[in-house]
C-alpha cells in the first residue's frame, strides 16, 4: 500500500539523485545533459522510472493528439519535471501541477539544475488531492 511516509522516502531518494548530478556536473549546462545524466542515476539506484513520459489530455472525453511530455514518472507516483534557468516561473510550477492532475499522481518535483546550492534553492515539492487521500 502506497502511503504518505512511502512517497516522502521516495522524495529523499529522487532529490539524493538529482543533488548527486548538481554535485558531479555542476550549473549552467543545458537541461537534456541533466536529464541523461539523471537517467543514469536513477539506474544505478534502481529507480523505477519512465523518461519522456507521454502524457494523455483528454477533452470532453476524446483523446487529443498531441505531444505532451514530462521529464520524469517516477514509480507511477511522482511527476519529476527538470529546468535550467535563471529563475523558476510561475508557469512552470503549474507544468508540474497540470502534469500531477492529468496523470493522477499524489506529488511533483520541480527541479532547476542552474543554482548554486540545489538543495536549498534548486527544488519545489508539490501535493495534491491524491496525497491527502493517502494515509
């Protein structure tokens, strides 16, 4: 059974992971050398995870077709979303949001690689209804 305290340890492992990457390559790349980088980390700590995961939008009940990706569904649970930017918007904490909701997952990260410190200034951990239903 998935519980609350489960998707906090699984937290810890996945921002583990990214602050191991931040360590080794540091800011100011481009956000698809952290991601296969990240990819590599998550094997080696065997993460189950889907890479550009498609995500299906549906409106008024028809599939849409269209090319709608996160970075990251880690374990079917968590949406982890990746930039390297001067500043986090506004519109890409509602990515994370929007991409949580339609896939029904209780928890998002938003990670931006282009800090100094990813630990206290590089990530935002988002809940949902789908969290509070969980014990």
């Amino acid at each position: 059974m998935i519980t609350q305290q489960y998707l906090t340890d699984l937290t810890y492992k996945i921002n583990g992971a990214c602050i191991e990457v931040h360590k080794i390559l540091g800011a100011g790349l481009a956000e698809v050398v952290y991601h296969k980088a990240l990819e590599e980390e998550f094997k080696l700590r065997n993460l189950n995870f889907k890479s550009e995961f498609q995500i299906p939008v549906f409106y008024k009940e028809k599939k849409l077709d269209c090319d709608f990706k996160c970075d990251f569904l880690i374990e079917d649970l968590i949406v982890l979303e990746l930039k390297s930017v001067s500043n986090i918007l506004d519109v890409h904490k509602f990515q994370v949001l929007n991409y949580m909701n339609l896939l029904k997952v209780p928890k998002g990260i938003l990670v931006n690689f282009n800090v100094k410190n990813l630990y206290h200034h590089g990530q935002e951990t988002y809940i949902n209804k789908y969290y509070d239903e969980l014990m």
